[in-house]
C-alpha cells in the first residue's frame, strides 16, 4: 500500500481539484451521516476557503481515507474549536487513518488558530455512545465528560 499524506483545507487543492475531491468527501462523510448526506460545489468550495474552518484529509494515492472537521468558536476570552465529521472510509478502518487525520487537524487548529501554540485552544466534540468509540478517542487523549465522568456535560441540541 502507498504512503499515508495527510493535508489541510488550506492546501489539499494544490494535489487535487475540488471537482475530483468533492465526490470522494462526500462517499466519506455519507458513512456518519447516511446516504441523505450532501453538499454542493459552491458550499464545499465555502468550507475550505473558510477561515473559520479547517478540514483535514489523508490521501493514500489520491484515494480520500479519513477526513475530519473543526469550526472555530469564540467565546472571550477562550478559543475554542468544535471537531465533527471525523470518519474513516469503511475499507480502511482501523489502519490508524483516524488517529493520523486527528493529528493532522490538531496541529492545524495549534498552527493557524493557535498561533503555532502561543494561545490555547480548548477542542470539544460529540460523540454517540452507541458508536462504540470511545477508546480511539481516549487514545488520543480527549476526556469523556459525560454522565460517568467527575465533570459531566450535556450538550443541548436545537435546530431553527
């Protein structure tokens, strides 16, 4: 099997175009969210260029393996970085593609929002139970605040 190279939204049009990327992303993140899942040329195009998102990527060949998603929030006086739509593609789980696309986006939440480590930068994210991932997550050192944990949270949901 070819080499891993992971990349950043900031980069990843520099060794493959949008139109051949898109498709790939969206099999990808179809996997998490289901079949439903979409997006359009003009909001793909949107979500790379955005400075307030980072989408990391690991390529082998020019095969889209994992992928993975943050937003920068800004609550004064904290930074804080949602992750989502972290996911592997299904004939290349558990190589360690979703540790390195992890890795790969938290050195560029440090790099870009973190000014190469001077500021902090607080990542939350979301996870359902009934996935049964917690340890890939605890593996590379995230707390569960959930209902178990000395410091719980509940994350509320509304759509409007």
């Amino acid at each position: 099997m070819k080499e891993p190279h992971c990349y950043t939204s900031t980069i990843i049009s520099s060794v493959l175009n949008q139109s051949e990327l898109l498709p790939a992303y969206v099999s990808v993140v179809q996997r998490l969210h289901g079949e439903s899942f979409a997006i359009t040329k003009d909001d793909f195009r949107t979500l790379l260029a955005d400075p307030k998102e980072i989408v990391a990527f690991v390529l082998v060949g020019n095969q889209l393996v994992a992928t993975a998603q943050a937003s920068l929030l800004w609550t004064p006086p904290d930074l804080q970085a949602y992750i989502n739509n972290v996911v592997t593609h299904a004939d290349f789980g558990g190589r360690g593609f979703g540790s390195l696309v992890m890795q790969t986006l938290e050195q560029a939440i440090k790099t870009q929002w973190g000014k190469n480590g001077d500021r902090a930068v607080k990542l939350l994210l979301s996870n359902s139970p009934e996935k049964n991932n917690g340890g890939f997550y605890d593996q590379l050192g995230w707390t569960n605040r959930g209902p178990a944990s000395p410091h719980p949270t509940v994350m509320w949901i509304k759509t409007i």
